[in-house]
C-alpha cells in the first residue's frame, strides 16, 4: 500500500474512490480483489492524520502485509 498526495495530471480513472469527512482514498481495483478487510483510522492532535490496518476475512490470514 503506497500513499501518494500529487494526483495532478494522473489518470485515476481506474480506482474507486471513497470519502472520509475530507478526505478522499483513491483505492486500487487489485487491492479490491484480494480477502481483506481494509480499516481506515483518523488520529493526530487535529484528527487530520489517516492510518491503515489490514487483515485477512473471517480470521483468515492475511494475504499482504503494511510496511
């Protein structure tokens, strides 16, 4: 998983996207096709930082992992 703010001049028109109150996550249509439940968290003094947790459904084993 990467995070990548310069959108500018990029083609985007293969990821859905999703709005979280301000911000909006661009999601990868492979990332999409793999058994994982994606969790997205706000923190920071403000709350305006996002964080990222990955695990596999159902207990299964997660199949990526998060550096």
């Amino acid at each position: 998983m990467s995070v990548d703010t310069r959108t500018k001049g990029r083609r985007l028109d293969g990821y859905t996207r999703k709005r979280i109150d301000d911000h909006e996550l661009l999601l990868d249509p492979d990332l999409l096709k793999l058994p994982v439940e994606l969790t997205i968290t706000r923190g920071g003094v403000f709350g305006r930082k996002l964080g990222a947790a990955v695990d596999g459904l159902n207990g299964a084993a997660c199949p990526i992992e998060l550096i």
